[in-house]
C-alpha cells in the first residue's frame, strides 16, 4: 500500500495558521507564530482566523473552509497549523470542496494540531496521508521547552524514533504490534465511523491506535470503545497506547464510577480481544487546565511539568508491551 508523505519542512518555509474550529485568543495566537517565525519559518494567517460566530466557532463553516481551501492551494504554504481546539471542525467537512481532497493527494500538505483538528488528521489518515498530532499553536507558547523542541524536529524530519519505559510507563495487556500509528482524540475518532472518511474503513493496513480525551464520563468512553470493537474494520487494530485521559468523572454511574480507574476501563474491555496496551502519557489535551490555573494565580508556564510530544500520523511503528521493557518504535517519520 502507498502512503502518501508530505515534504519536510526547510528553514524559511511558510507555514499556514488556519482556525477550524473555536474563536482565537489574539495574544496566544501570537505568541505561538512568534515561536515559529524564531526557529526560521515564515507564518502566514487564515483570512478569517480571527471571525466570531458568538463564543463558538471562527467564523462560519464557509469562512474556515475557505481558509482551509486556499491554504491547501498555495503552492507556498508546505504545512497547515491549527490555532486552537474546539467543536465545530465537522462544519468543516461537511462544506469541504471535493476538489480539495484530490489537491490532498496531488500535493500532501503536512497537517498539524490536535483535539478538534483530529478530524483533519484523521481524514488524512483515511487517504493514507501522514500528518503530525502536536500542540495547536493558541497553545505553543505555554508549552516547556521539550515539548516545543519536539515539535521542531518532526518538522525538519528529526524526530526522535525510539521510546522506552521512561515514557511507557505501565503496560495494561502484555505483547507485540505492529501497524501504522493513529494517534487520535477518542471523540474526533468515532464522529467518522460509517462516513466516508472512516479512518477504520478506509485504510488499508493495520493499525497501532493512540487515544487520549479529556473531561468525558467513564460510560461515555466506554460506550466509545464498545463502538471500536463493534466496527466491522475493528481486527485492523493490532495495538492501543494510551495518551493523557483528563478528568475522573462518571455522572450516570457515579458508584461504579469511583472505583473504576482508566486502567481498569481499557483493561475490562480489551482483555479478550489480545490487543497489547500501554499507557504513554505525553500527548493530549492539557489546555483545559488553563482556567484552573489562573484562578490558582499560578505562572504563565502551567505545562512546564506536562510533556506533550508531537507524534507521526501514519508512521510504521512496532509496539512491544513487555511489563519489563516496553518499548515503541517508529520505523519512519510523517515526512520525507
């Protein structure tokens, strides 16, 4: 099977900033391009990124695709970031021009960003197209050196390839996988179930999945994992790591709830599927925090003790769940 790959990023490269999803801060929008434009590259803004539709989208789904459209159509633009998170990147899709989707495949545009934006990485891993789950860049500047530094060399095609238990820090179901990496929002992941951007449908290969969430209920999530196993491509799935799962609440099933960590949750629904997992938390969702933090009075600086690594999008990887050594390895980058 052929996977389509972006060309990795040059210094003095432009990369376009689009907001597909919720209202932009201005000042945490410009600090992320700042970081940017200091490691070399030239940064160009969606023409409505900073649009309003009350407090719930920039601008409307016309005014983000046409942002993504022309993003997708400058021959300048060699990779598209995603300002901030939100909920209303489906609004996106559903207007997407079709042309787009051959321009895609033409001329991969390397895609980056998480929680909302998973959609468009998750469309992509749908065609085969590599892209990179990483920190928006609202978010950038909030984020501890490590985390930016990471971010910097899977642009340049220098991502570190090698993860041992330092960073795998609890094996949930023991054994060996390989597959090419998913690393997703769970939500984002099965809103496209039974479309046609199915990313379980349309991918031909197996698949190491990566989840993460943020302030869902535990039947909530666990209803989400039932529908993974219900899916009639579930068996392309070889293996799980486990990013960050923000939040412990459960409010239909509060008692079951309190003594049910997220441990317990994947273990109880996997156990007899044999799909190794592991827990790798140093990616997902952290800016939910932010709120918590300014009432706190605490420094700018509220990730300094969170690592969020930027991971490849369809990358080979080969997963070993072994409780003394786990390890994960990629076998290649999300550019050439």
């Amino acid at each position: 099977m052929q996977i389509l790959k972006p060309k990795k990023l040059n210094i003095g490269d432009t990369i376009g900033v689009i907001a597909p999803s919720g209202v932009i801060g201005v000042r945490d929008l410009d600090t992320g391009v700042k970081i940017l434009q200091k490691w070399g590259f030239k940064v160009k803004l969606g023409k409505h990124i900073m649009k309003k539709v009350d407090d719930y989208s920039a601008g409307t789904p016309q005014e983000r695709r046409e942002d993504f459209e022309n993003m997708i159509s400058n021959p300048e633009i060699k990779a598209i970031a995603c300002a901030e998170g939100g909920y209303a990147a489906p609004s996106v899709l559903l207007t997407l021009n079709p042309k787009v989707i051959e321009e895609l495949k033409n001329r991969p545009v390397l895609l980056f960003g998480y929680s909302d934006f998973c959609m468009f990485l998750n469309v992509n891993f749908s065609m085969s197209i590599t892209g990179l789950h990483a920190p928006n860049i609202s978010g950038l500047s909030s984020h501890k050196s490590d985390t930016q530094e990471s971010l910097r060399k899977c642009l340049l095609g220098k991502m570190e390839l090698n993860y041992d238990k330092r960073f795998l820090t609890k094996v949930l179901i023991s054994g060996k996988a390989e597959g090419y990496f998913l690393p997703t929002n769970l939500e984002t992941f099965i809103q496209l179930f039974g479309s046609k951007f199915d990313p379980l449908d349309n991918f031909d290969g197996p698949i190491v999945l990566g989840l993460e969430e943020v302030w869902e209920d535990k039947s909530d999530v666990r209803r989400m994992l039932e529908k993974i196993i219900l899916h009639k491509s579930f068996d392309k799935i070889k293996g799980i790591v486990l990013g960050r799962f923000i939040g412990n609440s459960e409010i239909e099933y509060p008692k079951w709830g309190k003594k049910t960590t997220w441990s317990d949750l994947f273990i109880s629904t996997f156990k007899d599927r044999k799909i190794p997992i592991v827990d790798f938390p140093v990616f997902g969702h952290l800016e939910e925090h932010r709120k918590i933090f300014k009432i706190l009075k605490k420094s700018k600086k509220f990730f300094d003790e969170n690592l969020f690594l930027s991971l490849p999008v369809g990358a080979r990887v080969i997963l070993d769940a072994d409780p003394e050594n786990p390890t994960l390895k990629f076998l290649d980058q999300a550019v050439e």
